[in-house]
C-alpha cells in the first residue's frame, strides 16, 4: 500500500453541519453557489449511503475504496459486497463465513487488512466533500456528475447503473434518494420537513456493485495466497531425502573387493 493507515473512526454529522461542507465543497468545484437542488441531491446521496452521516468514517462521504495506488491515507473498516458468490461480509481481518460470523480463508494482519475494507481516509469533513465531488465528476461517473449538476435525481442513479455502480435493482436505491433529495430541498428552504425512512448502511452497501478495480485487487491477493499455499504444501526434497532417491534408482553396488566383512 502507498497510503499510510489510520484507525477508522466515525466522524458523523449533523445535517447543518453536512449542508454546510458540502455547499462549500460544490462552491469550489463549480466556482459558484450551488442551486439548491444540487446541494440537496448531493447531500441526498451522501446520507443514503452514510445512514444521514450517522456511519460516516474518516470523512469518506461516499465510503470510497483504497486502491493499491492510492496515496493518501486509508482505514480499515467491516462491510459487505456483492460478489459472484454472493453477498459477502468482510472484516478488516478477513472474509466471514456470515455477518457477525467467523474468518473463512486467510487472515490478514491489520494493517494491511483486506482489501475489500481499505477506504480512504480524510482530514476533515471539506477534504472529504471535495474529494467525493472529484471523484462524481471523473471521466468514470461524468454522465452522472451532469444529471447532478440538473438536479435531477432518476437521471443521476439511471446515469451511475449505466456505469456499473449497482449490483442489484436500483428501484429501492432511486425512491430512497428521490425522497431524501425532496426532504433536503424543503429544510435547505428553510421549511419544516419530516424525517424519511432510510436504509441502514448495510443494506445500500449489498445493491452496489463492488468497485472493479478493488474486485481485481483482492482476485490478486486471493491468487497470491492460493500460490504460497500451494508451493508449501509442495514436497521439498534435502539433501538426505535427495540421496535416499537416489539410492532407491541406482543398483546397490556389491562388496568391496579385498575387504574384510
């Protein structure tokens, strides 16, 4: 890893407080107040999937993954992740056999941990706005980061499943942020507004689609693992084991000549 670990933390947030960094945050990226509407379909899209910022660690807003290349600082932290196999839970020590269940396969050492629960770190709540705003605008999600841009919450999730961001149907995901962004729009408007009902972070977790590069991550380490193990378990031949071989393929030689017995 080229990024330096830290212990997770939760750095969770009020919503004035969210509103507040994020709206700093589209500010320097557009170079411009945000409209209202983007300010609350951006924090809508945050709190869906920090649980309102309540399960917000390290300031990753979007509890983005550390690669292998990533520079910065990174924490280790329990989630889970819908893999070919399956919905899969993982710890910073390894693979679980179920939530809340036992290490199944290699248990790695903390630092590293497994790759699968490498997130990126950040200093504060404004680094990790703007850097979840950077990666929304990157060539990966640009057509999202326009809808965004419109306010537009249906065209944003549609826009992101086209980029292979979901792992499931995206029906619980859209009515969620829709109802979220509607919620944020009204208190950004200084008007009394309810509550909505959430998923919990787990559960928004299992309907996105594993990051393809951290899948590829842990595939490698996965192979590594697989080939140390194998070349232990591979006969290792001595030199005492060596000579027996040796002694077994070659005719044994008869007495020697002018000896004794």
């Amino acid at each position: 890893m080229l990024a330096r670990f830290v212990k997770a933390q939760k750095t969770p947030l009020a919503f004035e407080e969210a509103a507040a960094t994020m709206r700093m945050a589209l500010a320097r990226k557009l170079d411009s107040d945000p409209a209202r509407s983007v300010l609350a379909l951006a924090l809508a899209k945050t709190a869906l999937e920090t649980s309102r910022w309540q399960a917000l660690f390290n300031h990753d807003w979007g509890n983005v993954k550390a690669s292998e290349a990533h520079a910065g600082t990174y924490s280790c932290y329990a989630c889970c992740e819908v893999l070919p196999s399956g919905l899969t839970w993982f710890i910073p020590e390894g693979e679980l056999d179920a939530k809340g269940g036992c290490v199944v396969g290699k248990v790695w050492l903390v630092p590293p941990g497994h790759p699968q629960t490498r997130f990126r770190a950040y200093e504060s709540a404004l680094d990790g706005a703007v850097a979840y705003l950077e990666l929304l605008g990157s060539d990966r999600y640009g057509d999202a980061w326009e809808w965004l841009l419109l306010g537009d919450a249906v065209g944003t999730v549609h826009a992101l499943e086209r980029k292979g961001y979901f792992a499931s149907s995206v029906l619980t995901y859209v009515r969620a942020l829709v109802d979220l962004k509607e919620e944020f729009d009204r208190r950004l408007e200084g008007m009394a507004a309810s509550e909505v009902a959430v998923p919990n972070r787990d559960e928004v977790q299992a309907l996105l689609a594993p990051d393809p590069d951290f899948l590829a991550t842990v595939q490698a380490a996965e192979a590594v693992e697989e080939a140390r193990l194998r070349d232990r378990a591979a006969p290792r031949h001595g030199s005492h084991t060596e000579l027996v071989a040796a002694s077994a393929e070659e005719p044994s030689p008869g007495p020697s000549k002018g000896r004794v017995a």
